[in-house]
C-alpha cells in the first residue's frame, strides 16, 4: 500500500470514528443519560472508544456547533444547561413548524409518504404501549418528520428537525416526571392528524398541528413552573 493509500484510510477510519463518537455522545446527551452540566473528559472518551483524542475533539466540536456541549475557559468541556429563560422562543418556533410542515403535508403529500407516516405512527403507537419513553420521543420525532417530508420543504424540514432535537431533552424530563406513561390520546390525535392529511384538508390539518403543538407546549410549561417555592431555611 503506499503511502497516500495509507493516508486515506486512516482519514476515513478517523472520520468514522468522529461520526461514531458523535452520535452516541449527541444521543446519549438528548436522552439525559448525560445530564446538563455533566463534564466531559476527552482522555476518559478515548480510552473508552479506544481511539485518539484527534476524532473525540472532531466530535465535541459538532456538538458545540449543536449548542449541545459547551468549552469553559480553561478548556475544559461540558453538557451545555437547557435554557429554561428562553424556553418561550423555542416554544414560538415549535408550534409555527407543527402548522406549517401539516398544511404543507395536507396539500402537497404523495401516497407514498402516507405510507412512511403511518410506519412511523405504528412504530409510536408501540411505544407508547410499551412506555418506553426513549422509543416514544424518537418514533414521535421520526412521525413529525414523516408528515413535514410529505410537504416538500427541506428548509421547514430541516428548522423542524433542529427544533424537534432540542426538545428531546425536554420531553425526557417531562416524561421521567410521569414515570414515563404518556396518555393514550397523543396517539389518537396522530391518527386524527393523518386523516386530515389524507382528506387533503388544510384548514383542520393546521388547527390540529396548532392543538396538538400547544398541548405539549402546556404540558411542559407546567412541569417547569411546578414546586417554584423556595424553602429557605431560617
């Protein structure tokens, strides 16, 4: 092998590696397995995915680029806090892409994406059945998705996924909260979604995304505001 060959398959094992490392930190941040404000350690994450500490820093930089990991001033690197004080903006931007992306799926959807949507709320009926709150944030994820898929705009597609991402910390909290069991009506209201989507009706198909966006929206808001009191001891 000569050497440009040999350069070339380490810089992909590398990249690969990078990739690898980042997904699984970048999940297992989202899932709360790493909490906020939980320090990262670049020598303990190489000797755990036995590797250099070249692909774990590749891999940290793109989840800074995430907001997803923060770099202190003495280097050192953490779990970037959730932003509870603008929590109201994110909620703004949640509940716009919920209307738009089903308004879009109800007018332009092809049959084939109403095939990808019902896999993916079979898959979220599953898990809800199963309370396995982990599956239900990502089978939740992936169904929204489906629908904003359907209607032909990456650029609301990809702002949805962003949104949809940073709020999986946020429903992991809140379903820990219920001992993970999410009622049963989230899934009928996704059926209900379906069906406006199919009957093509853009006026219902938007009032159920707003609904069912702000439901969440308040479910969430009370969790954050639950037990404000402070106990001060005097």
């Amino acid at each position: 092998m000569t050497n440009t060959s040999k350069t070339s398959a380490t810089e992909r094992k590398r990249g690969s590696g990078a990739k690898m490392v980042y997904d699984l930190l970048r999940d297992e941040i989202l899932d709360l397995v790493l909490p906020p404000g939980s320090p990262i350690d670049e020598v303990l994450l190489a000797e755990r995915f036995e590797m250099s500490r070249t692909p774990i820093r590749e891999a940290l930089v793109r989840l800074a680029g995430e907001g997803l990991v923060d770099t202190l001033p003495n280097r050192s690197t953490m779990v970037s806090n959730i932003d509870f004080l603008n929590m109201h903006t994110y909620f703004d931007a949640l509940v716009l892409m919920y209307r738009v992306t089903i308004q879009l799926a109800a007018r332009y959807h092809r049959e084939s994406d109403l095939e990808i949507i019902r896999k993916h709320q079979a898959a979220f009926a599953a898990a809800v059945e199963a309370q396995d709150a982990l599956a239900m944030i990502a089978t939740n994820a992936a169904f929204h998705l489906a629908i904003a898929e359907a209607g032909r705009n990456p650029y609301f597609t990809s702002l949805f996924k962003r949104l949809l991402d940073e709020g999986r910390r946020i429903l992991r909290l809140y379903y820990q909260s219920y001992e993970d069991r999410l009622p049963r009506r989230f899934v009928e209201e996704h059926d209900e979604m379906i069906d406006a989507i199919v009957a093509r009706d853009l006026v219902l198909s938007e009032q159920l995304g707003r609904e069912h966006a702000e439901q969440i929206v308040r479910q969430v808001q009370k969790l954050l505001t639950r037990n404000e009191r402070l106990d001060i001891a005097l």
